[in-house]
C-alpha cells in the first residue's frame, strides 16, 4: 500500500476503534435496533440528496445495505446491550478479517502470499488471547451476536469487491438507506410502541452526540474511505488493519467508560501490532517486487 493509503486506513481504523464508546453509551439510553436504526436514517436522508446513486445493480446496493446495516450493526448493538462489553466487542467483531479474506479466496480466488497468512495468524493469536483472558465473563448469546456481526461484516467487505471500482461513499449512503426501516421493524416487534414512544420523548444530549458520531464520522467518513481501499487493494492487505480496531477499542472504552483492562489485553493487542507489521512488510515487499518487474 501507498503511504497515504496506509494513513488513510489508520485514521479510519481510530473513528472506527472509538465508534464503541458511542454505541455503549447509546444502548444504555435506548434501545439498540431502534439505536441502530437512527443511526442509518441520519446518515442516509442528508447523503442521499447530495450524492448520486452508485453505477452497480440494485440487488448490490440492497445486498450491502442489508449485510452492513441490519445484519452487522444491528447484531452487534444488541449485543452490547444485552451485556458484552464494548471493548470485548471490538475484538471478536475483529473475526471479520478471517470471514472476508476466506470469502475472497472463495468467491475471486485472491491468495494471500505467505507472510500476509503467517501476519494474520499472528494478529488472530492476539485477537485470541485478548477475547479468551479478557476480565469478566460473557453470555454465549451475545457474544455468537458478536460473531455473526464480523461474518456479516465480512459479507459487505466481498459484496464492496464484487461491485468494483464505485464511489464509496455513494455505496455507504445508498445502503445505509436500505437498513432503518427493517431495523425500525423489528424493533417494534421486540421492544413494542411503547418502550420505542419513551424512548424518543426522552432524548438528551448523550443520545444525540452518540447518534451523531456514529451515523456522520463513523459511517460516511471511515467506512467509504475504508470501502474505498478494500475497493482498490487485496483483501489481505486492507482488513489486516482493522485489527488494530480492538487495541482502540478497549484504550477509548477504558478511558472513557471505566471498562477494565488487563496486563493481558495489552500483551494481546502487542501481538496484533506485530502481526498486523508483518502484513504490512509483507505488502511493501509484493509492490517492490512488481515495480522491479515491470
């Protein structure tokens, strides 16, 4: 990758590292699919007047709105709010790197070079040790939400490569226009009128700043200019970065939140850095091989 691309890809992996205190304290005040479907609103109905409709079919646009939207986020909300802890959520969420480059495999037959598996074994050596010897135990129900939210996460990454070379952030807009209304639904099914009435007649400030960081920073700055370099780079050069999401993750939900961290979190995100500069030499070394060749 490009120096600036490189860059790129870490200011977006820290909005979407600190994008987990928003949700936390969202889903303390409201519920999480009503949450999550606010969310999307507010990022959809302002883009969607300013930016054309992206150059693919339908069925992608629907298809990415659905995995990324209602599937992801609405998962992962729901599990934060049944009890796993932000910063936990920001590792396991991480399994997404694994989903996405095995359906790339599966789908485009992209193959990974060999230092770019062995940095990602090591990165999900650390993503392990940090979910298995986190502090506090978790219910297996959230955290299989958690684990369907990175699959589904993975699911949008292949669904972003199989479009091609489209405006990202058009994509965000346009799918995100698919997610409020199924994630409203539902909602009203689990939670009922009532819960969902109290809950917008009581907005304050917190519910307001969460919704604002999550629907504007989060998700039309850091996911189209992550989109974007899925867009233009092997899947197993760009997702090894959203490892560094969890060491963001659990530093911003302990400074802010009070959520604990452990001496083995820290060792943990130490082996996700190692592998993660394993992948990124090893992607510096395939461009300068190509370069020599050409």
């Amino acid at each position: 990758m490009k120096r600036r691309d490189i860059l790129i890809a870490l200011m977006a992996v820290a909005i979407l590292g600190g994008n987990f205190v928003a949700i936390k304290v969202g889903v303390e005040h409201m519920p999480p699919l009503l949450l999550t479907a606010l969310r999307f609103l507010f990022a959809a109905v302002p883009a969607v007047f300013l930016v054309r409709p992206p150059r693919v079919p339908l069925r992608h646009v629907l298809a990415f709105g659905f995995a990324f939207g209602v599937l992801q986020f609405g998962l992962l909300f729901t599990a934060i709010h049944l009890g796993m802890s932000a910063g936990l959520s920001s590792v396991v969420i991480q399994m997404q790197v694994f989903f996405t480059i095995g359906l790339a495999y599966v789908c485009f037959r992209e193959q990974p070079a060999p230092l770019q598996i062995v940095g990602g074994l090591l990165a999900g050596v650390g993503v392990v040790v940090i979910g298995a010897f986190t502090a506090g135990g978790v219910d297996l129900a959230p955290f299989l939400m958690v684990l369907g939210g990175a699959f589904a996460w993975g699911l949008a990454n292949t669904i972003i490569k199989a479009a091609g070379r489209i405006n990202p952030l058009a994509l965000v807009a346009w799918g995100s226009l698919v997610a409020p209304l199924p994630l409203a639904a539902l909602s009203l099914l689990i939670d009922g009128p009532a819960i969902i009435l109290s809950s917008l007649s009581h907005l304050d400030w917190r519910i307001v700043v969460a919704v604002g960081f999550l629907a504007y920073p989060t998700t039309l700055l850091a996911f189209p200019l992550w989109n974007n370099l899925l867009a233009r780079y092997p899947a197993a050069t760009v997702t090894p970065f959203a490892l560094l999401i969890p060491v963001v993750g659990i530093a911003s939900t302990h400074l802010l939140l009070g959520e604990t961290i452990t001496a083995t979190e820290i060792f943990g995100a130490c082996i996700v850095l190692a592998g993660l500069a394993l992948n990124i030499w090893s992607a510096a070394g395939q461009r300068k091989t190509k370069h020599v060749g050409d």
